[in-house]
C-alpha cells in the first residue's frame, strides 16, 4: 500500500516539476513584429529598370546605361505613413553599360577595370531618415556601400521611394568622383578626348513583389 502511495506521488511530482520550472505564460512570448505591420520582398523589373552614368569630357557631355539590374528589396510596413527598409542589393554587370559608341564604350569597360571587376554593387546599411509626402511616397536618405572597379566606398544616397501595392520604384541620383575609385578617366582619339573626373549616377529601380 505504501508503495503504490509512493509511486502515485512520484508520479505526481514528476509532472509538476516542469511546471514549477518553466512558468507557461504564453501571453509573454515576443512576436517578430508589431500588429498591423507587415514584411514584404520584392525582385528587380529588370525590364523596366533603368542605371545610368553621366559625365563630362574635353569634346562633350556623355552618358552609359545599363538595363541589365539584379537585385531585391525588403521593408516593413508599420502602417500608412511609415517604412521601415530592411535590405536593399543591387548588381550591374559592367559591360551591360551601352553608350552608342563602340570606342566609347570599350574605354569606359577598360577604365572599370571589367576583366578583373566584372560587376558594380550597391549594399544598402542603414536608413538615416525617411519621411512620408503621401499618396505612399516617401523621401529617404540611405546609407549604404558602393563598390566600382573592386573599390568599395560607404555613400549615402537620398532617393523616393514609391510603394505602389505589387510594385516599389526607387529613384534618386548621385555625384560621385572617379578617383574615389581608383578609376583613371578614359581618353580616346589620341587623347584628344578627355573625361572629367566627375561623375552622376541615375537611377529608377522597379521592383515587383515575389
């Protein structure tokens, strides 16, 4: 008899040490992100988007673009009047790069140093501030890396940003110098022609949801 007494409250025991231990209050548990906001991802519209570098010589102005862009973007969505950007990534293959002069074109790709740094990327770090003008339109300044010709460089970037349900369009320029790269300024024609040093980059970025 004592035996099954025993038993019966060893068995007892066992159950409640868990219990006793590990409090269940489910109620306390985090949750990933706050109620009413919500994660979402998008990929590049290659077709549809657009990079381009303007710059200057001793001749006249110029001007590459590629719409050859890989990428992706994610955000959280808090509520109407806020985003919350979480990663942004972009790469352009440096000979997708068209200028409508082939001589041009292959100063430009030697200049890049293609052979060795095929790819240029954009790697989104932090957003210093965004701010709502309505109509799920945004203005932003991003802090991110820009890599050209192997050199990375850490730039911040204002943009607009356009959050359209399935589609994200992003938007902005940049002035940039070559040397900041290590980049040479190609010259043609015997060196008749020369390009400046300064640079912009242009850019509208489409991206539709997965």
């Amino acid at each position: 008899m004592k035996t099954q007494i025993f038993m019966r409250f060893f068995s007892l025991l066992v159950f409640m040490i868990p219990l006793l231990v590990f409090p269940q209050n489910f109620s306390e548990q985090p949750t990933e992100f706050n109620s009413g906001s919500s994660f979402a991802e998008y990929n590049l519209d290659t077709a549809n988007s657009t990079f381009v570098i303007k710059g200057t010589s001793s001749l006249h102005d110029w001007e590459m673009t590629s719409r050859a862009i890989d990428g992706a973007i994610a955000f959280i969505k808090t509520d109407a009047t806020s985003i919350d950007v979480q990663a942004i990534n972009v790469t352009i293959g440096v000979r997708t790069f068209e200028s409508g002069n082939r001589i041009m074109n292959k100063k430009c790709y030697e200049a890049l140093k293609d052979d060795e740094y095929p790819n240029i990327f954009y790697r989104f770090k932090s957003l210093e501030s965004i701010k709502s003008t309505g109509n799920n339109t945004f203005n932003a300044n991003l802090n991110g890396t820009l890599t050209i010709a192997g050199v990375t460089k850490t730039v911040k970037i204002a943009v607009r940003l356009v959050n359209g349900g399935n589609k994200v369009i992003i938007t902005g320029t940049k002035a940039l110098k070559m040397s900041d790269f290590d980049i040479e300024p190609p010259r043609a024609l015997l060196g008749t022609l020369k390009t400046g040093n300064d640079i912009t980059i242009e850019f509208n970025l489409n991206y539709l949801s997965q």
